[in-house]
C-alpha cells in the first residue's frame, strides 16, 4: 500500500470520527438544553404556586436572566412562557430525560402547540424518535391525523397471520392514506395515479411508513405463458414480508380481493424466500364499504388490507403551513 493510498484511508477514518464525535456533541448539548428548559419551568411553575406570583414575575425572570447571561440566547419572555407549558404539560421528569430529550426544542414546541392530550403527544413523541422525524415531517404527520389513521384498515391479519406479526401488520397500514403531495383533485386514471406515486417517490414512502423499502413498480410475474403484472411490489424490512399494493380510482369490489389473493399466491411462490414471512396485500381503492370489505376477505387464508386515499385534504386554518414561530423563541 503506497503512502497516499494509507494517508486517504487515514484521512477518511479521522473526518468520520470528528463527525461522530459532533453528533454525539449536538445531542449531549440538546439533551442539556431540554432537561435545562424543563427545570427552569418548574422553578415558575413553583414560584407562582407557592409565592402567588403572577404572570408578570416570568417578564422579571427574563430580564434578570438575560442581563447575568447576556450570550445566552432562549430567554425570552415567549420562550419562558413555552417552558412553564412545558413543564406543566409534561409533569414526569423520566418522560423528559428518556424521551423528550431525544428531539429538538423545536419539536417539542410542535408537540406543545398542536395536541393537548397528553397520551396523544406522548405517541407522536416517541415516533419522532423511532422514525428519526425533522420537525417539519413531524407537524404534517400531526396536521394529517397520523394517529388517527393508523391501524384503521379493514384487514384479516388476526386470522392469517400470528399474533406478533399480525399486530405490527395492523399498526403498519393506515387508512384512508394522504396523497395530498401529489396535487391531484381530479379524477384521476390508475396508471397516471401509480406514475404519479413513483415520480414523488420519497413523499409516498414517508406516507406510508418507515420499514417499506421499493421494490418495483408493474412488476411482471409469469406463470403459464401469461404475464401478469402488479402495480406495486414492496418489501417491509421490520415484517421480513413481501407486500403487494394495488391502486383502484374507484370503489372498492369483491373481485378485488379475489384477485389480490392470486397475486399474493403468486408471490409466495415465485419470490419469497425461505425465511420471509407471508406475502401481504393491500388494497388502495377510492372508496369502500366496510361490510362488504369483511366479507370479502372472509375465509382467504392470505393476509390482505383494505384501505382508502384521498387525493386532496382540506385542513382547518390551512395547516398545511409550518408553524411560524416568531424570532421571540430563540434557541
């Protein structure tokens, strides 16, 4: 090996271990700052309980604070007020330490503002954290009712699949799924929906989930000398299973099931490898009736999912907008 080849690789080893070495650094101080951020709020919290002051003292709080630490930016009287709300919203320190402290200030002012209940937040919060969520997907995850959607497929998975994988099976699918990214408010054809899909490619993956990874798109399986051709094929790496997606513009029909079923079989015959998990299918339609969706899946020993989309959303207070924070809140 020639002393520039061994100095490059040097080189390389050196600049990952100082970027390492800051991204422990950023989340060290993080950590502080948020841990910091909620003791200072109990000490108002504490202040104006057992003192009676009102909400005047945290206007003098600022002040003070601000002249003994003058380079100290956050502390102002908005960001003060978010703190007291903070700590007062999140009366257990643990949660603070293990979960809170995870994300950005910035994130737990997203949390602060748009949910109330607590159990709600607290779910959001830790997804954050599974999914490595920016604040910015975080808030189009809560403006568009993730919590609310998730799980709320009609599917058969209790009775094709075991119990564990049944249940994460449940949780992965969602209904109805959010296409607003494509801008589309027509009718629509399915094959411009399916090329719209994969030309926003990245914002259908976040749609539908950490874990899906893409296989192809009309992906052709052959059997008999006919061709046969399946809109979507993913592969979920948490599940270790095939998944099968199919797009209908319109209402969903029994015969959709029946032929999912045959594409699934297809699958587990042609592609599935040994240690994989059952192929699963889902069914995106436009519309759907729910009875006629459970008697439709009834008695199919293949596990498959029925759930909406919608091609547009119209959001109270037009929440598609980031929250503005104004430059009171310093960080």
């Amino acid at each position: 090996m020639t002393i520039d080849t061994s100095y490059k690789i040097y080189i390389e080893t050196l600049k990952k271990e100082i970027v390492n070495a800051r991204i422990r650094a950023n989340l060290a101080v993080n950590r502080e700052l948020i841990l910091l951020y909620w003791k200072i709020g109990q000490h108002i919290l504490e202040m104006q309980k057992e003192e009676g002051w009102g909400a005047k003292v945290i206007e003098k709080i600022s002040d003070d604070l601000r002249q003994e630490f003058p380079e100290m930016r956050g502390l102002s009287i908005r960001n003060l007020k978010y703190m007291r709300t903070f700590s007062e919203r999140w009366s257990e320190f643990q949660i603070v330490q293990e979960v809170l402290a995870q994300f950005t200030w910035y994130h737990n002012l997203a949390l602060l503002d748009k949910i109330k209940e607590t159990e709600i937040r607290l779910w959001y919060a830790k997804k954050t954290i599974e999914n490595g969520w920016s604040r910015n997907v975080l808030v189009h995850q809560i403006d568009t009712d993730l919590y609310g959607r998730q799980g709320k497929a009609i599917t058969n998975f209790k009775d094709t699949l075991p119990a564990p994988e049944s249940d994460l099976a449940h949780e992965i699918i969602k209904s109805p799924y959010n296409f607003e990214f494509l801008n589309i408010t027509e009718k629509v054809y399915e094959k411009n929906l399916e090329k719209a899909l994969i030309e926003n490619i990245r914002d259908f993956l976040l749609e539908l989930g950490k874990g899906f990874s893409f296989v192809g798109s009309q992906y052709h399986i052959e059997l008999e000398g006919e061709d046969y051709y399946l809109d979507l094929l993913f592969y979920h790496l948490k599940l270790r299973a095939y998944i099968v997606l199919e797009l209908k513009t319109g209402k969903f029909l029994p015969e959709h099931a029946g032929k999912m079923n045959f594409y699934l079989n297809l699958v587990d015959h042609q592609l599935r490898h040994e240690h994989d998990n059952p192929t699963m299918g889902i069914i995106l339609c436009r519309d759907k009736k729910n009875i006629t969706v459970k008697f439709s899946l009834e008695g199919l020993k293949n596990p498959l999912g029925v759930s909406e989309y919608q091609l547009s959303q119209e959001l109270e207070e037009k929440l598609k907008r980031s929250l503005a924070l104004t430059q009171e809140v310093d960080f």
